[in-house]
C-alpha cells in the first residue's frame, strides 16, 4: 500500500475538530431538514477501524460468513484518512475485498460528524446492492447514527404526470393498448420510477419527466410529482446513491445554475466503478444527436391535438433530418465528420444543418404564439414542445457550427442494441460533439466541488501505478493513493496460459490465424469441460470464431447479441457447460461465482480500435504536446482493460481455473511483460503440459 496517513486509531482521537470548521452550503431543496442535531456520539465498539473490521467484532457479529480481511481495514483506513484530512483519494482494491463496506464504514463515521456524503456508481447493479445490502448493514452496524439515504437518479427515470396527461391529447394514445397499461401503473406506482414498470414501453421518452416541458412549482401536480418527491425526500438525506451521469450533469449545473442543482450540497464524495468516469464524462460534458431525435419531435408535433402547424414544415423537418444522416452514410461503425463527408460533404451538411434550424426556429416560434393565446393546458404543452425544438436547434446548431478546438465532430452507426423495441429494422446514426480532455473539464468542475473525493474500483491502476489514471482525469497532485491486492490466493486458484506457439496476431486476423485460435479454444474448453468466457476485442473476432466452433465444441455456445446480455448469462449459467461468446459487456461487472465459470478465453491484448475518433484524437493530443501516446495511454488503458477480463474468473476464495490469453506478444514482447506484472499473481504457462498439469490439481 502506497498510502502513507497515520494508522486511524492515532487520528481517531482528534476526529471533531477537522470538521468543525467545514463550510455549510446552502441546501436549496432543504425545506423540510430539521435543526441539525448534535453529533451522535460513536459507540466504544467504533473508536478505531481495526475494532470494527477485527475478527471478533461488530461486523462479524452482524454477518455469520463474515471473513476477517486485512486488505479492507487497509482500504478503509485510506479512505477515512482521506475524509479527515480532507484530501483527494485514489483507491484499488481487488475481488474480494469488500470495497463497498471500506468506503461505507467511514462515510457513515463522517456522517455521524455532520457531513453529506455522495456515493456514485457506473451500474444500477451496483446501486441496488448499495441500498438492499450495504447501506442497511452499515445501519445496523452504527445504529446511534443517523444514517438518511436516499437514491436519486435522473430526471427522464420519473414519470411525469402532466406529460402523461397531455399524451392523451395525443391522437393515436387512445387506442394504443400500451399506453393504457401506462396510465393504469400510473395510478399504483409510488416511486413513478421507469425500473418499476413491468414492461417496455417503447415511447417513454414522451412520458418521462424532462426539464423542457417542465412547469415545476406552476404544475397542478407538483406535490405529487414523483421527482420532485425524490428530491424532497434528498434534501432530509446525508447518503446521496446517484450514477455517475447524474453526478456529473449536477457538477455542470453547479457551474451553470448554482441554486438549482439537483443533489443538495454534499462535503465528500466516493466515486465506484471510477475506471468508467473518463467515458461517462466524455459523454456528459458532450453533446449527441441520434438520427431519431428529430423524427420523434415531428411525430409528436403531427399527433398533437389543438395544435395547428402547417404540414409541409413538420414534412421539413423530417425530410431535412434525413438528408443530414444520410450524409454520413459510411460503413465505418465510428467516423470522423469530415471523414465520412470529405470537404464538399461539409460543406453541403453544414448547410442543411442550417436549414434544419432555421426550420426548427419557426417551429418554436409559431408554438410560442399559439401559446400566448390558448388556454392553460394547451399553453403548457406548447410551450413544452417549443423547448424541446429550441433545444434541438442549440444542440445541432453546437454539433455543427461550435469551433472548440478540445472538441472533435464524430459519429458511430450500429444496429439498436438487442431486446430494445423498434417498430422497423434500422441502422442507428449518433452524431457527437465531444471533449478530447475530459480532465481538464473535471479540473475545474470535480476537484474544487467537495472536500474530498475517493475514486475506488477493482481496476484502477495498471503496472505504472496511478499515473494513467491521474493524467487522464488531472487529480490533484497531493490526492492520497491506495492498493490493496486481492485476499484470495491467485497462485493456486489460478493459471495464466499464453500459449506461446502462437504467432502474434496481424491487426486484421488472417483465415489461418483464426483458424489456430479455434483450434486453441477447442483444446482448452474441452479440458475445462466448457464453463467458458470466449471475450473478444471486435464483433468481427467473436463472429469469425462462432461460425468455427458452433459445430465443433460438444458443448451449448452462447453468442453476445442473440438475446439480451442478462437473459444470456442466465441461460449460461442453467447450460452448466456452456461457452459464453461476448464482447465489451462481458468483460467486467459480471459475477459468476463457482464451478460454473472454469475457464476465460482472451483473444488477443485489448488495445482501443486505433481508428476511434475519440481514441485518435486523444492520442494525437498526447503526441502534439510531445508525449509517448502508447505508453502514457494505449497500454495503461489495454492494461486495464485485459485485468478487468481477467477478473471474471476468481469471484470467491474457492474458485479455480485458467485465463487463456491468445496473444503471444505477452511473453514476446517487453511491454508484454509489463501487462503480466498489472495482473494478479496467477500460476503461468506457455505450454500445454504445464496447463494440463495445472488442470489435475499439481504444482505448475
Ligand atoms: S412538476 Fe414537472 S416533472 Fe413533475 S409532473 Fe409537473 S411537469 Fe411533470
């Protein structure tokens, strides 16, 4: 552990005073906070870390299959210096250390002092475990603290009950069964939470709360509104569960509109699933256009009752939509702008951009003036619908004509992802405006917001340590850092093979090269009995070898894309000998535990696709200031990325198996070497006898 504080039982004595002078922020949603109580006095049982993390202890009187483990006091301690000192702080901790209940146990200690805490998560998974498991837990454990959670997600989760009532003005609502079962959960929900609807409902996004047709405090329903309840219910909490977007979005807002934030002040911050942060953030701080988003806005504009707009500009909009995306028609899955349009095709995009707005001007324009002279619920869901084309119009007026030269113009294009509903088969463009330095936005929003901000996660460091990391997202120089290994014993439970025959791959796989991975993947899951992760780097890799092995392994495959990701995993699990073939979600957040996972197939070092926009325009920022691009940013990323995969394997202390990895240039190359050292402390072999070995339970 790199982390250097004081052991907390030094520091524990002095805790008080480091808080008493913290600031008090306003907290505008606070109308219903009572008087802030005196601090809860701690019981003896908690004056120290090590007290209630020792193996007699309180935790352990609370959880019968409790395991004493020396890495989460370890981790917990960093954190809870971090609270004190009110520094910054980096935090890897392997499977299995408990990371939930080491960042937990201090923030409730600092919530007994009077702070607000915010914990942030990538995964719903994780938030539910969060509020199901670990937080009650931690309330039992401190039962004299006043531990108030609450979980706030974002504003189009909620269903807004005067969209849903301006929906029915909608011409074909009425006889759309769906909508009726909407209505009718409508009238049972309690949370009006999208995760609670029993069903998909494909137009959602016309019901959802949305700070465009928002009327807040002038809304007949504002008392009953389930956001506004949600953030009522936050402004009496001190745990604040959000997601990253949400986080992040807030942070902006905090800069744009300092009094209507949407999560009520807060002092500390932990950040889970922290490796996701550069990408959320790339996304939050962008802007997208997919080629639905207009055509939605016309549909909803031509299905309005009372509202009078000449047809042929509606037509406008969705014929200028579709000439726009029709520019970017290429066969690449992710582009440059003026790759897929070349000069002239800028040119011609930008002027239809123009024309779309301008068409999106008068639009708004004539709603604004029907509002003036309709009646209040006509009024309210015309102006509504003019905010929504107002805000179409920034955001391709910013797509195509901003000029911030730390932001690139891209594109991506695929098929909707699989289980989501559409009414015809489509091919999904999304046109991105996006920060190259996510850091540097975060340097000025994140860092300064709170007294002290933990980013932990299983995979957070890579052989450099946390220089990747730190360069990436500009954390403060002097933020503390942490890393605790794994408790579970890598050398016997786990065999890292590579097989070394093997040439390295071609950037494009030949026939042949993939014809020896099949051949590789067939000796190794016939040796594991399946029970096999196949993880892929690219679709094309993991179709190659589907279409290879489908008749040749006795054993059920399970391909990423031929049902949704959970239903999948499921129907691995039930296989009891199946092989799961997947891509990126595959390679990290998924838990299977026991004989049912024996064997994790690699197919070659997970390097970004070098012709990513986003990747090549990180790598030539790196370049123009005179850094080394591949070892500042591709290997600490792939080497991070190839731990995350490596890490399906060993979930408890009695799994066992082998991480085949199908890239020689990991025992080849140098650098190779550098990611077998970023890895946990596996057995290793390149040669199949020593594999077998492993397999019959000998020393490899
Ligand atoms: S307050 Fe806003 S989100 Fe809530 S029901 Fe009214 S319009 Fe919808």
């Amino acid at each position: 552990m790199s982390f250097g504080g004081t052991p907390p039982c030094r520091f524990w004595t002095s805790w008080r005073r480091p808080w008493d002078g913290w600031r008090r922020r306003a907290l505008p949603y606070n109308t219903a906070m009572p008087a802030a109580k005196p601090a809860t006095p701690l019981a003896d049982v908690t004056d120290s870390l090590e007290q209630v993390f020792q193996p007699e202890g309180p935790l352990a009187g609370l959880l019968p299959a409790y395991e004493h483990r020396p890495e989460q006091t370890q981790a917990a301690a960093a954190v809870e210096e971090a609270f004190r000192s009110r520094r910054h702080c980096l935090v890897e901790a392997g499977t299995g250390v408990g990371k939930t209940l080491a960042y937990l146990v201090p923030a409730v200690r600092a919530i007994s002092q009077g702070q607000r805490v915010v914990v942030s998560t990538h995964t719903i998974n994780l938030q539910v475990q969060l509020l199901e498991k670990d937080i009650p837990l931690v309330r039992r454990l401190f039962p004299r603290v006043d531990v108030r959670p609450v979980l706030m997600k974002g504003r189009g989760n909620y269903l807004c009950l005067q969209d849903l009532d301006a929906a029915e003005a909608d011409l074909f609502k009425a006889s759309d069964p769906l909508f009726r079962k909407v209505k009718a959960w409508a009238r049972k929900t309690k949370t009006g939470d999208v995760a609670d609807l029993p069903f998909v409902y494909p137009d959602w996004h016309e019901v959802a709360a949305n700070p465009d047709t928002c009327r807040r405090q002038d809304c007949r329903y504002y008392e009953r509104c389930h956001y506004f309840q949600m953030r009522r219910r936050a402004g009496n909490a001190n745990l604040f569960v959000v997601n990253h977007a949400l986080f992040l979005s807030d942070l902006a807002l905090r800069r744009a509109e300092p009094n209507n934030t949407v999560i009520p002040d807060y002092h500390l911050v932990v950040l889970d699933e922290a490796h996701h942060l550069e990408d959320v953030a790339t996304k939050v701080f962008g802007i997208e256009l997919a080629s639905r988003h207009v055509p939605r806005f016309a549909e909803r504009l031509a299905r309005s009752r009372g509202l009078e707009l000449e047809g042929a500009r509606v037509d406008a909009l969705e014929r200028l939509n579709a000439e726009l995306f029709a520019a970017f028609a290429t066969d690449r899955a992710e582009f440059f702008f003026r790759d897929a349009l070349g000069d002239e095709g800028e040119e011609a995009a930008r002027s239809t951009a123009t024309r779309l707005c301008a068409v999106l001007a008068e639009i708004q324009g004539d709603l604004l003036k029907q509002a003036r002279e309709a009646d209040e619920g006509l009024r309210d869901r015309l102006e509504g619908l003019a905010n929504i084309g107002g805000r179409l119009r920034q955001e391709i007026h910013t797509l195509f004509f901003d000029e911030d030269p730390g932001c690139i113009r891209w594109g991506e294009r695929g098929a909707p992802p699989p289980g989501t509903r559409v009414r015809k088969a489509e091919v999904r463009t999304s046109l991105h405006y996006s920060p190259i330095d996510v850091g540097r936005v975060l340097e000025e929003m994140l860092w300064p917001t709170a007294d002290s901000v933990v980013l932990t996660s299983a995979t957070l460091s890579n052989s450099g340590g946390f220089s990747y990391l730190r360069s990436r997202l500009h954390v403060p120089e002097d933020a503390l850092e942490c890393v605790v290994g794994s408790p579970f014993c890598y050398r016997r439970q786990a065999l890292l093979y590579v097989p070394g025959h093997l040439p390295p791959p071609e950037a494009r796989p030949t026939e042949e090269h993939l014809d020896r991975l099949a051949e590789e993947i067939e000796r190794v899951v016939t040796l594991t009995g399946g029970r096999a992760f196949l993880l892929f780097t690219s679709r094309r890799a993991l179709d190659a070898l589907h279409e290879r092995l489908k008749d040749r392994l006795p054993f059920p495959l399970f391909r990423q894309g031929d049902m949704p990701p959970a239903r999948l995993l499921e129907a691995f699990r039930e296989s009891g000998n199946g092989c799961l073939l997947g891509t990126q979600t595959f390679w990290e957040g998924v838990d299977v535990q026991g004989d049912a996972l024996s064997c994790v197939v690699i197919d070659r070092l997970p390097f970004a696709v070098p012709d990513s926009p986003i990747t090549q325009a990180r790598t030539e920022a790196i370049k123009a200031r005179g850094g080394d691009w591949f070892a500042e940013f591709s290997m600490p990323q792939a080497q991070i990325r190839l731990k995350q995969g490596f890490g399906r394997l060993i979930r408890t202390r009695t799994d066992r198996g082998i991480v085949c990895v199908l890239d020689s240039r990991l025992i080849h190359k140098a650098y190779g070497r550098e990611f077998v050292r970023s890895l946990p402390p596996a057995s290793r072999a390149s040669l199949w006898r020593r594999v077998e070995r492993f397999w019959s339970g000998g020393a490899v």
